[in-house]
C-alpha cells in the first residue's frame, strides 16, 4: 500500500526469500536439513501464514471493505479471482509462495526495498519518538516511521521492545493439541450421502464447548485434508500447527483442539506469556524424545487417561515423527481436564470425533500472540512516536485476512503522517 501511495518502504524480513525459506522448512520437516531458527514456519518471507491453510475469512468488523481490497490484491499477484466471491476462500500453502513472490516484485518495481536475513536487533528512541532501526549486521536505518509487522512468534524482538520502554501488555491465547481424524469421516458428517462429490471438497468444522470447570475449549484453524506441521522457532522447543494445500486432498483432516487461557494463567511481567509458552514448548521437545518428534497419543487413551503405545486406523501426518505416550504431562491439569470433557461433547455434533484411533499431536501454543502493544487511534505506539505496532505480533489480528487488513489501516494512517510532516516542514 505504501508502495503504490508513491512512497519508498524498506522492509526487513530476519529470514529467508520464500522460495529459500521452503527449502529449509521442508528439508527440517523430512529430516534432510537441520533445524534453523531464522529460516522456518514462523520465520521468513510471507510469515507464519505462508505455512497454512490460506484461509481468507474473518470475523472482524470491515464497514470500509478492506477486506476487499486485500482480496483483490492477491488476485492481481496470482491467486485464483475464485477468493472474490465463494464462501469461505482459501489459497493453500504451495499457491502462496507465488502469491508472495509477486506482491514482492510488484513492491519492487515501485520503488521499495526488501532485505533478506536483516533481523532488526534494537530500535532508538529518544525522547519517545523512534529514530530508527539497528540490524544484526550492526547496520543503523535512520527513520522516524517504523511499522512493527514482525508476527506472533518474535520473541527476541518483544524482550528487546520491551526493554527499552515501549509499552506492552499480556493478552489472552490458547493451548492445545493438533487432533487428526479420516477426511472421510468429516465429510460424512457434513455432508451426508453427497460426502465426496467433487463440487463440495472437503468438509471442515467449527466446534466450541463450555466446560465446568469455566474454560472453554473449541476448535482453531481447521485445515480440510491437511497436514500437521512442525511450526517451532526456537531450538529445543517444539509447536504443532496446521496446513492445506490449494487442493485439501490429504487423507486427513486436522484441527487445533484448544483451551482458551488469560493473563491470570500467567501472572508476571508483560512477557509472562511467553515464558508459560516456552515451559509448554521444551515440555513437549522432551515428550517427544528430545528430537524434533512430536509427542501423541489416541484420543480413546487419552480420554481414558492411559499412555498410547500403538497406532490404530489414523496414521499422523506430523513430520519428522510422531513418538506415543501421555499427553497429560504436556498441558496444564485444568487444560487437560477440559480437552477431556470436550471431546465427547464434540463427538455429540459429529459422530465419530471421538474414535477410539482418532490421533492428538502436541502441542498447539501459538495460537495468536500472547501480547498486545497498545497503540492510539493514529496508529502510533500509546508511548513512542513513530513506532506503528501492527498485525498479528502486535495483538491487532488474527489471520492472513485480518492482518492484511490491519496493514492496510496502517499504511494510511503512516501515509497520513508523512504528508502532514512534509507540509510543516514546506
């Protein structure tokens, strides 16, 4: 958007181009490359939603139709015009590399910048106004307007804010498991005798339960004939997410079964979070044999609160392993307790969710970000000017959709300021 307002953005990606980011996700998913923690799927260009199922719905209020303009955008870098009209569109994860790439050129050939591997390591501030940026490289970027897009999982980047005064504060997130069922037992359900009709695809769900110990659990980010994926960013911590191709016509489906929690959860300093994300994280590394294998476990002992040691009809898709055992120690009681109560309340809605060798993968933590920098109705950070906080990391979106929209809302309010800055200054 600031690209195409006549303006020339730098913008500083810590990983990897798209295409190079792919090579090294998939290679440490199939064990042929070593984990990086700067090239990965949360890090590198097109973020943490290049490694998804695409989905381009959401749930926030749009009465000037952003939305549309970030649909339509991606048309015009090569997603299917499809994405204008059906409900619920979606682009998978394979037709996203392109996508990315050519929105990249189009950025390219009007005037903007974009560094590969320049992971911003300290920004100055003086006087509550930022004046620029610092990079790895030990590099200085003069400037008094920086967007902060740096997505949910920029630890580093948070402590280093943090540090030097920005204002932040703990929001609520959700933990969990990834659960996988046969597609075909969704569609089923669904769809009744049309399950498998071509014109229909694959079914998804949207599940939610209250439970009585006050949590809720529900269903998140729902990938039809998909795949479980690794989604760690930091080495010696392991993540589970989930993915789709364009086509969804994996053998199974998959979901995040997850607990909604608060900053009581985790009371402390603003990143106290992501601290509780971390413990949960190196748990499960260590459940899963210290190696990058997930820890699982069959939803029939699960519920019966007895360790797996065999795999029944659904075979995990999660790369580079799966290793059986007992997923109580990876959560919370009370999370476990409420992931319990749920699963045979969402078996009521549809039969068979909980089958016996229907199969759990921990553990789901990044769910969304689990701090929020507050920001003023101008876009700015409450406490430092020319600091724009944006996106999901920054606590203002929850999806490919979302986010695109926030980064619309923020290139206007930034090409506001600008053009008023140049004016007092003529």
């Amino acid at each position: 958007m600031l690209a195409r307002m006549g303006f020339r953005p730098i913008i500083l990606e810590r990983g990897k181009s798209v295409r190079d980011r792919t090579a090294d996700t998939f290679g440490f998913w199939k064990k042929k490359t070593d984990f990086n923690p700067e090239s990965n799927a949360q890090f590198g260009e097109g973020g943490a939603g290049t490694f998804s199922d695409g989905k381009l719905y959401s749930q926030v209020r749009d009465s000037h139709h952003y939305g549309r303009k970030v649909l339509t955008e991606l048309v015009n870098a090569g997603a299917n015009p499809e994405i204008l009209y059906i409900n619920k569109p979606h682009i998978g994860t394979f037709k996203l590399v392109g996508v990315v790439e050519k929105m990249r050129a189009t950025i390219q050939s009007l005037g903007g910048e974009i560094r590969f591997q320049s992971r911003v390591v300290d920004v100055a501030i003086e006087h509550g106004q930022v004046r620029g940026v610092t990079l790895a490289s030990g590099e200085f970027i003069s400037s008094d307007h920086v967007v902060l897009a740096v997505g949910h999982s920029a630890r580093d980047t948070f402590q280093m804010l943090l540090e030097r005064g920005v204002y932040i504060e703990a929001k609520p997130f959700s933990i969990g498991f990834r659960v996988e069922h046969p597609q075909t037992l969704i569609d089923r359900c669904r769809f009744g005798e049309q399950a498998g009709h071509p014109v229909l695809g694959s079914a998804d769900y949207k599940l939610v339960h209250h439970c009585k110990n006050g949590r809720s659990v529900y269903s998140f980010c729902m990938c039809p004939g998909g795949l479980v994926v690794a989604a760690a960013s930091e080495p010696g911590r392991l993540v589970t997410n989930g993915m789709s191709q364009y086509s969804r016509n994996e053998r199974n489906a998959n979901s995040a079964i997850v607990v909604g929690i608060t900053p009581e959860d985790y009371p402390g300093s603003p990143l106290a979070g992501i601290d509780f994300q971390r413990r949960l994280e190196e748990q499960a590394f260590a459940l899963g044999g210290s190696n990058y294998e997930a820890p699982g476990q069959l939803v029939g002992d699960f519920i019966a609160d007895r360790p797996s040691t065999s795999l029944g009809s659904v075979r995990p898709s999660y790369q580079p392993g799966v290793k059986l055992g007992d997923l109580s120690q990876s959560l919370p009681n009370y999370a476990i307790a409420a992931i319990c109560e749920a699963l045979p309340a969402f078996d009521k809605q549809i039969k068979g969710f909980a089958m016996e060798d229907a199969i759990l993968t921990g553990v789901e933590t990044r769910t969304s970000s689990p701090i929020r920098i507050k920001r003023k109705e101008d876009g700015q950070s409450i406490n430092t000017l020319g600091l724009y906080p944006a996106g999901e990391g920054a606590g203002y979106a929850g999806g490919i959709l979302s986010a695109g929209i926030d980064g619309v809302k923020v290139a206007e309010v930034v090409a506001l300021s600008l053009l008023q800055n140049t004016s007092i200054k003529h």
